[in-house]
C-alpha cells in the first residue's frame, strides 16, 4: 500500500541556518572574524539551500498529507459534477473555448479531458424537468454512448437539479422509471448502476416522488440527512466521509454572496480559487478522511465561481492541480477504480504538463 512520505525536519532545524532568527528576518549576523566579502556568498548559498529545501517542512495539517487513509484494496472514485447547459446567473469566466450548446464536438472535448484528467467518472446535472423534453433526451444518449466508446470508459452517474426560479423540482419515480428504462433499451452501458439498478442523484432541491421502482436507486442529496452530503462551502459536515461509499462534497472556488466585496470594492470569495490551490487543498482533505466518492462540486460552473474546466480566468490551472492530484494517488499504489467498469478497467495514464496556466485577472 503506498503513501505519501512524510517531508522529515523543518529545514531551519539546521545550525546554518539558525541564522535567520538571529536579527532582522532574513538577516544574518556576521560572527567576529567573518572574513570580508565571505557574507554575501553565505547569504547566496543559505538562501539557495531555504529555497531547495522548502519542501523539507513537515505537512502543513490544512493542505498536506504524511499518508492515505485508505485500507489496501480501496481505492477512491473522484466524480465531477457536469452541467450540460451553461447555469443561469452572471458568470465570472468563460470557458476556453468557448461553446453555447452541447454539441457532439464539445462532448468529444470534454470526456477527453475528464479522462486526461484520470477521472472514474463524472455526474451529469440535468435539470428536474428534463424527462420532458425529447432534444435532451436524445443528447443525453449520445453523451452516454461517447462515454463508453474510449478507453477508459467513463461512468456516468445521473443527478438532477431545480430548474433555475423555478422553486423545488419533483419527479415522479413511474416517469422516470420510464425515462430510464428507455435509455437502457438504446445502449447505454456507462450508467452507473448498482447491480440492476441504475443510481439517479437527487441533488438539494429536489424530490422523487413516488414507491420505490426496481429499475433506479434514488440518491438523496442533502446538508443533513441525506444518504449523500450536499452542503455549502461553509458546511464543515460535508468533507465527513457520509455512508457506505464515504461520500464527501469538495469545491475548486466559490464566489459566495455576489455581492460581496472588500473595502477596496474588490470581490470577496467564499472560497478563493488561487490558481488551483483550493482545489488541491480539498482534494487532500478528502484523501486524508478517507472518502471513497468524492464528488467535485462542479465541472463548469461559472456562475457559482466553481469550475475545473479550462477557463479566461485561471487558464488550465484547477484541471492541471486535479490531474496531478490523481497522479500522486495512483503513483501512490491506489489504482482500481471504485465505481465499476462497463470493459476491462485501464490503467490511468499521468498526464502531461502543459504549462498553460492563464495569468490571473484582477478582480
């Protein structure tokens, strides 16, 4: 079973560079006899050795880890939620490129990101009124149908969401059952089933209504209560390992309250996205609980200031943290998938660095 390593001593445990507390921070004091012009060399070579050796520190308990707390023969799905259809409200970046349908084009692009990326899966959001409408009904064919088609497969959990002000959503378990039975007529071996059943997500706000049907297993999605935990950016409850699965909600950002700002009248957001590292912080907070489904608040999330997906705020950074993140936890020992495969499971390739990080915009 692999772990991270813990880092070992602080680096300023060393008498050379005890230094450093000895005066103004940062300043070395001579001892009596130093030679002349000898200081600025030993200045330059124990910053070049802080600088080296900044990653020697012990685990910062926030961001870092020492091990995994995962058991040999587990192994964590990571499922982010993907919104098929821009969310409604004012969007705080565009993505790159940019799109405005689902169109067969973007879904090629996206799945292979999801799979750069070393994804299990990902959660398709349609909203609560989606069993109605035949356009989407035949998209989300098609995205299943492309999910199963390249290696690795991607398994896709279904989740519905309320329709943008339109209150609660509810739908009732004879539709669906129907809805469902007829994307399984058509192929659609990337559903994310428990053993017959295909698993459907009810996310806060709405309701299944109805008796319990054979064909799907409702989820329920909820701060508390719920078999899944679904809750804000301030809800501490939600990165506590939940059920069976030890499910747990993480976020890349959130804008929170678009209303408010600093006393600069610059934005304040709920949860900074700082190039990635929010991302990465959450990621290694659910590692280190152990949760077994880690759901990824959003894909593409513009709205809510949420999103992995490549992007004119932070360009690629968020999608290069996650997919270094899985990396690790695979170079680690951890390497089957938890969800099923609908193939033989394929061993996730570490992706490649891409250093197309955009310049962050001043907000």
């Amino acid at each position: 079973m692999g772990t991270f390593r813990g880092n070992g001593p602080s680096a300023l445990s060393s008498p050379a560079l005890r230094g450093l507390h000895a005066g103004s921070p940062g300043v070395i004091l001579p001892r009596r006899g130093t030679r002349p012009g000898a200081m600025p060399a030993l200045a330059v070579l124990v910053a070049l050795l802080v600088w080296g050796c900044g990653s020697l520190g012990p685990p910062n308990p926030e961001t870092g880890l020492s091990d995994l707390s995962y058991a040999p023969g587990e192994a964590p799905a990571l499922l982010p939620v993907y919104y098929p259809y821009p969310v409604a409200g004012k969007h705080f970046a565009r993505p790159i490129p940019e799109y405005y349908g689902w169109t067969d084009e973007r879904m090629e692009r996206d799945l292979a990101r999801l799979r750069r990326c070393g994804l299990d899966g990902v959660i398709l959001a349609l909203g609560s009124d989606a069993l109605s409408d035949a356009v989407l009904r035949e998209r989300v064919r098609r995205f299943l149908h492309l999910s199963s088609a390249a290696a690795p497969p991607l398994r896709v959990v279904l989740a519905f969401r309320p329709e943008h002000g339109r209150g609660a959503g509810r739908i009732e378990s004879g539709e669906l059952a129907a809805w469902l039975t007829d994307l399984r007529q058509t192929g659609a071996a990337s559903l994310y089933c428990r053993g017959p059943r295909v698993v459907v997500v009810a996310l806060p706000g709405v309701e299944i209504r109805g008796s319990r049907h054979p064909s799907f297993l409702a989820i329920q999605a909820r701060g508390e209560g719920g078999e899944w935990s679904w809750g804000p950016p301030d809800n501490a409850a939600r990165l506590r390992p939940r059920g069976a699965e030890r499910q747990v909600l993480i976020y890349a950002g959130h804008r929170g309250d678009p209303g408010a700002v600093d006393r600069r009248g610059r934005p304040l957001w709920a949860i900074p996205r700082e190039d990635g590292e929010a991302l990465r912080a959450e990621l290694r907070r659910a590692f280190a609980a152990g949760a077994l489904t880690i759901c990824i608040s959003s894909w593409n999330d513009f709205a809510a200031g949420d999103f992995v997906e490549p992007n004119s705020l932070d360009g690629e950074a968020a999608m290069e943290v996650l997919a270094r993140e899985i990396a690790r936890l695979r170079e680690g020992g951890i390497r089957a998938a938890a969800l099923p495969s609908p193939g033989r499971h394929s061993r996730i390739r570490v992706p490649e660095a891409t250093h197309t990080t955009a310049r962050r915009r001043e907000e």
